[in-house]
C-alpha cells in the first residue's frame, strides 16, 4: 500500500512495534543446560532452511547471547511500560 502514510508520518514520530519471539528458561536454570540449549538453538536458526523460511514472511532472524537478550527484554520492559502508563491503559 504505497499511498498510504506510515503511522510515523502520520502523527506519532518515533513510533515502532515488532513482534520478537525468543526461548526463555525458569530462574534458576543451571548455567551449564542455560548454555546446552542456547547453543542448540543457535545451531538450529542458522540452518539454512529456517532463516530463508522465515525471511519468506517477512521476518529476521537474530541468534544473540543470553546477556544480549537479557537487555533486550529489559528495554522492551521499560517501553511498553512507559506507553501503559502515558495511555492511562488499565486492567479491567
């Protein structure tokens, strides 16, 4: 839809949304089994099949480090935050 604006030029700068999936463990979780399914997790998305697969439908693929994901979690954290609060959005 090439007419159409995007929600930033339409009147909210600065907007952004994605969607993200990642594998999340309990607290607690041994480093050593943390460190097992990291690593065959991050053997399976860089199979080629998966990263093409995904790309097909628009998505990315990132295979970052448990650290790196950790901070990811915590912004996304502190955005939606943020826009729950700023929207007066509430649990009914």
């Amino acid at each position: 839809m090439p007419d159409v604006p995007t929600v930033s030029e339409s009147s909210l700068e600065g907007y952004e949304v994605a969607t993200w999936y990642g594998v999340l463990l309990p607290a607690g979780t041994p480093t050593p089994i943390a460190g097992r399914i990291h690593a065959d997790v991050t053997r399976a998305i860089r199979l080629p099949e998966l990263p093409e697969r995904f790309m097909g439908e628009g998505e990315s693929v990132v295979a970052n480090t448990p650290d790196e994901f950790r901070a990811f979690i915590s912004r996304e954290l502190v955005k939606w935050a943020r826009v729950a609060k700023e929207s007066g959005a509430n649990v009914d």
